[in-house]
C-alpha cells in the first residue's frame, strides 16, 4: 500500500520532526489549528486569522461545523500536532472506507470478482494522487473522504434494496449525507449537481414510456437534490445574513472578485483538458463510461473550469476535495457494471496511471535522482534548525495567560493552551488607548500581548522585513519588555492596566 506508507512517513516526518518544508510553509495549518482550540476554550467557531476585525466566526469565513471532528485529536495530542494528527486519521479512514466499497463490490456473484477492472481501481485507490495531495495539505476538507464513504454506501444499499423501508438504512443514509454536507458550505452545491443528474438519469431509464412521462418525485435522487439545495441556501444565506446579520461578506462580490496578476492560473482550453484527462486516469479511465455518474463528475469538474479563484481553477492541493467522492463512486459503479477489459487494456491504464503520478512533484514515488543541495539550501536548512530551537526555547518566557501575537511561520511552537492572533492585529488591538476601559468578554484580550518576531526569518510576501522592523521600533516606543532574545528569534511582552 504505497500512498498509506508515504503519507505515514510525510506524517512522521512533519508531526515529530517538525519539517521546515510543512509547518514554516503553510499559513492555514495555524489558522485552523486555532479555530479548532478555540471551540476548545468555548468560545465557539472564533477565527483570528480569518476575518479583518480578527473577532468574527470561522462559519462566516467557511460554513464548516465538521472542525467538531477535530476536537478530540487537538485536545489529546500534545502541542499543534493533534491536528495533522486527525487530518491523517481521516485519510486512511477514507481508505479503507473507499477499500471497503470496491472490496464489497467485488465479491458479489454477479460482478467479476477477480477481473482487471477490479485490480485497476485497487491499484487507481491506493495511488491516487488527488488523494495524496489532500491528505499532505492537511486541511480539514480531508472529512470528505470518509464521510462520501459512508454517504455512497448508504445510497447504494437502498437503490439495491429497492428504496427498502429499513429505519437503519434510511437513518445511516440521512446522518451520513449530513455529515458529507459540514464539510464545507460548496459540498452540497457538489452533492446536488450529483443528485440532479441522477435524477434526470431516471427520467431517461423508462424505455416504455416518454421520458417527460415518467418524472419521480419521490425518488431517492430528488431527495437527496432538496436537501442539498437547502443546505445550500442556509449556508451561504440564511446563516449568514438572518442569523448573523448583514454586517457579513457578500459570497456573489467573493466569488466574483478579481486576483492580481501574480496568481498562477490556467490559461486556455488545452491545460484544462489536460486537467480533465489526469484525474479520469485517476480513476481508472472506465468513469468515463458509467452514465450519469461520469457527467456528474464531469460538471463538478466544470465548476473548476470556469472559476476565476486560481486555487479552484487549477485545483490546487486540497481543491481535489470537490472531485475525488465523484471520481471514486463512479469507479465503483464502473466495477458493478460487470465491465470487463483486455489484459492489454489493463497493463496500459496502469501504465498510464504510474506514469502520470511520476510526473508530478506531489507523488510518494520519486523516480529521478535528487540533486546535490547548493551551499544557499544547506545555509537556509541551518537557519530554519536555529528558529526551531530558539522557538522551543521561548515558550518558557510565556506565560498561559497571555494572547501571542506571531507571524505564521513561527506560531506552530506558541503552545496550544494559549491563543495565538496574526501579528497584523497586534497595533490595533494592544496599542488602542483607553483599551483598558472596554467591556470584557472570552475573546477580549487579558492584560498582556506577547509579539514574537523573526525579521530575519519571514515571508516577503506575508510579513515584510520591513513592516517587522517597523513594529520593533514602535515597540521600544512603548517601553515594551524584551523578554527573550535569541540569533533569530525575539520576544516582547507589552502590558497595559
């Protein structure tokens, strides 16, 4: 099982040795991290880094409410590791959940239980490199694969059973569909783009009768597409602006906004089909042959296409979590199909298959010699060890009751008791006169803010050396307290009464 191996040395790799390459790297991790630790000290879904007051919901930002699942991994687990932690649990879960579906797939009498088509989608599962990206992002969206698991399984058990009047089966199917659902507020623009072409795909499976004639609206599909619009329409209006009031983001001026040009993006039809083709290699290349599951798969992938979010467009990393429930439901459907192939056909997508992992950066497998590091990596790997062991060093200086205000590179090491804000937030919230005077709450701040700066140290495009020094200066102004100083690393504490 190649992808679990690789991914378990990732995870070692980044959860114990604290890999620069990850946690220096990535800006969401902490984002999220505190999110989660913020239900955690019941102060609900507070997000510091996800909003411009830095006071708002996380739920504004993202309607996810399944970060619960996170809870017991951030509260057990020491430091900010028990995060990564869940991310990887979910993974493999949804392995095995997605293992479970082809194994009990191909058992049955009727579908070819040791065929090529089987094999294939074995071999497509445990390599699968929109699963891997998803899993080494370590993003929350990482529930889908287990939650579609048990969604798929569920609907797949009453359409067999023939809309049986099982409360077990109904109830399973319900719960799974709304835990599939609070993953991400988009999830049932998805789950509903799958039902309606289900739907619709009945409305053609009547051979005796005229298609206009036989519409069901009590079929399964048509359920399933109600609640996802409903869900919908909650997520992105209702809560937003009857719960929470108009004071909210506008999702049409979000979703219509324009990104400077730096952005990476595709251009033109040509990488977009070249998009569309790896991730039907992904599957196996048969979900192009199941109808309406490949069209459904195929109009989520549109949804990519046309986007103007570059990360959504050109489905960076975790973006796979859109697609991958579809790709792999209609790989199952492929496999119940009883659709055998050649064993030429067989050797080819899985040649296809290892050939275009190998292409990409991302895949465990590495078929090209690694290139002798240069003096400038070495000296930046020697920088990032000195900021590691710095920080380590610095969380004594910190007391448990104080806010750390931090660049992200460097708030992986605050300890997880202590709640960690963007240093963006540190002038306006800590250098407000009177500020003293303000009603309190749980998410107003105690009597002392702690910076930890690293101007040497920092992303250009995040925390300019400047802007850092800018604050060190301002600091001194304020007579704030230099409480550790290390090569790389300095922290201040700044009191007010």
């Amino acid at each position: 099982m190649i992808y679990i191996i690789s991914f378990g040395f990732h995870f070692y790799e980044i959860s114990l040795d604290f890999s620069s390459r990850f946690f220096f790297q990535d800006s969401d991790y902490i984002g999220m991290d505190e999110v989660i630790r913020e239900i955690l000290r019941g102060n609900g879904f507070h997000s510091a880094y996800y909003s411009e007051s830095g006071k708002d919901s996380y739920l504004l930002h993202h309607f996810s409410p399944g970060l619960v699942f996170y809870l017991p991994f951030a509260g057990l687990f020491p430091d900010r590791v028990g995060y990564a932690i869940g991310c990887y649990t979910y993974t493999v879960l949804g392995l095995f959940g997605w293992g479970f579906l082809l194994y009990k797939e191909s058992v049955k009498k009727e579908s070819p239980s040791h065929g090529a088509v089987f094999w294939i989608l074995w071999i497509a599962l445990l390599n699968q490199l929109y699963i891997y990206r998803l899993g080494t992002s370590y993003h929350f969206e990482v529930l889908v694969l287990p939650f579609s698991a048990l969604f798929f399984y569920f609907y797949l058990s009453i359409r067999d059973k023939n809309k049986t009047k099982s409360i077990y089966l109904w109830s399973g199917l319900f719960i799974s569909l709304a835990l599939f659902l609070s993953v991400k507020e988009d999830v049932g623009v998805y789950i509903g783009l799958f039902a309606a072409v289900s739907w619709f795909g009945e409305w053609f499976s009547g051979r005796k009768i005229p298609f206009y004639k036989n519409i069901r609206f009590n079929s399964l599909p048509f359920g399933i597409l109600i609640l996802s619009i409903s869900y919908f329409l909650f997520a992105f209006w209702i809560y937003p602006h009857w719960v929470l009031g108009n004071s909210t983001i506008s999702w049409s001026d979000e979703l219509s906004r324009e990104y400077v040009g730096n952005y990476k993006k595709v251009e033109g039809i040509e990488k977009t089909v070249r998009i569309f083709l790896e991730i039907a290699v992904s599957g196996g290349l048969g979900i192009l042959s199941v109808v309406p599951e490949g069209i459904a798969w195929g109009l989520i992938y549109l949804t990519h296409a046309i986007s103007s979010r570059p990360w959504h467009h050109e489905i960076y990393s975790y973006y796979s979590y859109t697609l991958l429930p579809f790709v792999l439901f209609s790989g199952v459907v492929w496999l119940r199909n009883k659709k055998e192939i050649p064993y030429w056909g067989f050797f080819l997508i899985v040649g296809l298959i290892f050939y275009k992992n190998s292409l990409d950066g991302n895949y465990p497998l590495h078929f090209q010699k690694e290139s002798i590091q240069t003096e400038i990596q070495l000296q930046q790997k020697q920088t990032e060890r000195t900021v590691q062991t710095e920080l380590l060093e610095s969380k004594k200086s910190i007391p448990n009751n104080g806010v750390v205000y931090s660049q992200y590179n460097l708030s992986f090491y605050v300890s997880k008791e202590i709640p960690v804000r963007p240093i963006r937030l540190f002038e306006s919230e800590c250098f407000q006169e009177q500020i003293g005077t303000k009603s309190t709450s749980k998410q107003n701040l105690p009597h002392s803010c702690y910076v930890i700066l690293s101007p040497d140290f920092t992303e250009p495009v995040f925390h300019p050396k400047e802007e850092l020094l800018r604050l060190r200066a301002k600091l001194l102004e304020k007579k704030a307290e230099l409480i550790y100083e290390g090569n790389l690393v300095e922290v201040w504490n700044y009191s007010f009464k």
